[in-house]
C-alpha cells in the first residue's frame, strides 16, 4: 500500500519536470548541433533566385536568418549551384579547411568580425551577401561548425550554435 500512495504521487512530479524541460528546448539553436549538413539541391529552382535580405523565419518564434531546425533541416539552403549570388572567381584561393567538418568538431571564435573571424588557427570570412544574418553573433565567444557546402563550390557553411542559424563563408587560410 505504501509503495501504491508513493507512486501515486511520484509519478505527476515526474511528469510535470520532463514537460517542464521539454518546453525550456528551442526548437532553433540552444546548444543543438545538427548531425550533417545540408543535402545538395537535386534541381535547379524554376523560379527566380530568392531576394537578397529575405526573412527565413518559416514559423513563429524562428529567426530571419536561415537557420536548422531540430529535424535537422537546413532552411535557407535552397537556391542551387546555379545561385549567381554564391560565385568566386577562385575557389578555394586559400587553401581548404582541414580542421574538420560537422558535429564532432565544435570551435569557439576567438576574436574577429564578419569581414575576418579566427578561431584555432583558422581564418574565415562571412560572405557578403550573409552578412545581415550575421549581425546577431558574437565575435569573441560564440560556438562554430563548420560544414562543407554541397551546392556552392568555394564556400563552407558556418553553424552558429547558440543561435542555430548559419552563414556562408569563405576560407582564408591558416593553420
């Protein structure tokens, strides 16, 4: 009887925490790394090239910038190789990232800007045509990973994880 009246009780405690912690995770960001990068584009859009400083925020509560979901999918990340805005002259100028890609390999950015953020030895900077969607990130403490781009050769895709959103960014040498 007495370990019924304990369970009675016990279990809607219980209950109430996990739907108390389930609802303190975002559903962008918050310390979430996605487990790949994005899919390449199978095919190019039959429409336009999207606007430049287009919102992604595809749902309440989600930010502007193009961002991953908690399903791990790449929002923003669908404009094609064809995309004339995603173009360098000379790919990979400076050499290719070596550090490593995805999950596994979490940076803290040491210092920097938009135009040249560091982190470990390794240099990169924020496309251009990102930088609005940068302007919410910060310099000197926030966690990276960086991901390799399937679509947009010369680029890798830069993952804010406090933020869960992502720029692309140009390798400038280093380590």
């Amino acid at each position: 009887m007495k370990k019924t009246l304990i369970a009675l009780f016990t279990a809607p405690l219980i209950f109430s925490l996990s739907v108390f912690a389930a609802e303190k995770k975002p559903e962008v960001g918050g310390g979430r790394i996605p487990a790949h990068g994005p899919a390449p584009v199978k095919a190019a859009p039959a429409k336009a090239a999207p606007a430049p400083n287009r919102s992604f925020a595809d749902k309440p509560g989600h930010p502007a910038a193009p961002h991953v979901e908690k399903n791990d999918k790449w929002v923003g990340h669908d404009s094609g190789p064809n995309d004339a805005r995603y173009h360098v002259d000379k790919p990979f100028e400076h050499g290719r990232f070596t550090g490593g890609f995805g999950k596994g390999h979490v940076w803290r950015i040491e210092g920097g800007n938009r135009e040249r953020f560091w982190f470990n030895g390794f240099y990169f900077s924020v496309f251009p045509v990102d930088y609005d969607y940068v302007a919410d990130w910060n310099w000197a403490t926030d966690q990276v990973v960086i991901y390799e781009d399937p679509d947009h050769v010369g680029f890798y895709l830069a993952y804010n994880v406090r933020l869960g959103t992502y720029c692309h960014v140009l390798y400038l040498g280093g380590a």
